[in-house]
C-alpha cells in the first residue's frame, strides 16, 4: 500500500484533477485466539490502510447524493484506486503488490465534506455499507471448493494458461487492455501446448479444436 499522503489524479498530464487520493493508516485489534486459554499472550494490533477516494467535481446537493449512494457509487470509484495500486507496483516494481477487489474492504462509506475535512479522511456526513452479498448457488459455490480439494490432494494439477487466462481477465477488468491482449495471446498458446497431455480424457480433443479456431482473433498486432 503507498505511504500516507494525498495525491491528485488527472486522466492525462495538463487536465484538470478528477480525483484526489488519500492514503492514511490506524490500528485496528487482531481478532482473539479461536482458543483464548490457548493463547500465550492477548493479540497485538495490526496496521489497516483507509483510503479515500475524493471527487473533485463539488455536489450540487450534498444530502441528496449521501440517501442515494451505495454499492454503484464504490463501483465507479474502485477503478481510480485499482489504477493508483497498478501505478504503485509500477512505481516500486514491487509484483507483489495487492489488488483491489469489492470483496477486500473491511469497511466502506460514502460520505461528503469540505475540502480540509475530506483531505484529512474526515466528512460533514457519512453512512457505512454492509458488505455485498454472494449470490453464488450452491452447486456453484461447491465446485470451486472441490477444485480446490483436488489441487491440494494432487488429484488434479493447475495448469499454467490458467494463471495466465486470469491475469488477461484482471487486465481487463481494470482496463489494461494492451496486457489483456498479451496475456489472452499467451494463455491461448500455451493452453494448446498444454492440454496434448490430457487428450484421453473425454472432451479434450474438441476442446483443443475450439481454442486452435480461437487463436488467431486473439493474436496481437505487431503494427
């Protein structure tokens, strides 16, 4: 996570801001012991990161926005925040630098204030949002579980072009296009390569067939 401060983001250099970034830190308790006589000593204290994403346009009716605010409001901000933790692990050529995601908070408001409150992570008015539900099924929520079981039993074996597949679907989430195009050329190429090994099992052979009719759309222009 970047260091306290504030930052302005502009969509290009010369624009005016479109929002202003503040990155600031607290405290926060470590969750008990699951067997508290267990434990040797009481848990310290872990670091949290908070971090406000300011719009720079004013509000026309601070009240009104605050009742009307909700999920797609964090929506439409986790895009400036996703960008500012790409350009940190750019910046510090850290590749271990996290993600944003609507599912990693432990915490989210929305809330207006003045141009000193808001700079210092402070609001005129503020409500909390209960986190976002799953709406997985259960057969659906299960199977990645059962995936996940085998991978560990080693009864089934992670394969590189998925890795490689999922890194093109964050790129694009995020708007990284050019990488999504790169990574989507590669998953493909490999997954061929990949999957001659598993073409006695049912299924694979036309499944190779359908990814080789794909790969020439996803190959990326050298112009």
């Amino acid at each position: 996570m970047p260091a306290e401060g504030r930052h302005v983001v502009r969509r290009y250099a010369g624009d005016a801001a479109a929002h202003v970034l503040v990155f600031s830190g607290t405290r926060a308790p470590r969750r008990r012991a699951w067997r508290a006589r267990e434990a040797a000593a009481e848990p310290g204290a872990v670091d949290v990161a908070r971090v406000a994403v300011i719009g720079a346009e004013p509000l026309d009716d601070p009240g009104r926005w605050l009742a009307a605010a909700g999920r797609p409001t964090v929506a439409a901000a986790l895009p400036v925040l996703e960008a500012a933790l790409h350009a940190h692990r750019i910046a510090t050529a850290d590749p271990y630098g996290g993600e944003a995601a609507p599912r990693h908070p432990l915490a989210v408001r929305v809330g207006y204030g003045t141009g000193e409150e808001v700079a210092d992570g402070r609001w005129t008015a503020a409500r909390e949002l209960p986190p976002p539900r799953a709406k997985l099924q259960r057969e659906a929520a299960l199977r990645p579980q059962e995936r996940f079981a085998a991978l560990l039993a080693a009864r089934d074996v992670a394969l590189a072009c998925e890795l490689l597949a999922l890194r093109a679907r964050l790129d694009l989430d995020q708007g990284r296009g050019r990488e999504a195009a790169l990574q989507l050329e590669a998953a493909l190429g490999v997954a061929l390569e990949e999957l001659q090994g598993w073409r006695v099992l049912d299924g694979i052979p036309a499944r190779i067939e359908e990814l080789r009719a794909l790969a020439p759309a996803a190959e990326v222009s050298e112009s």
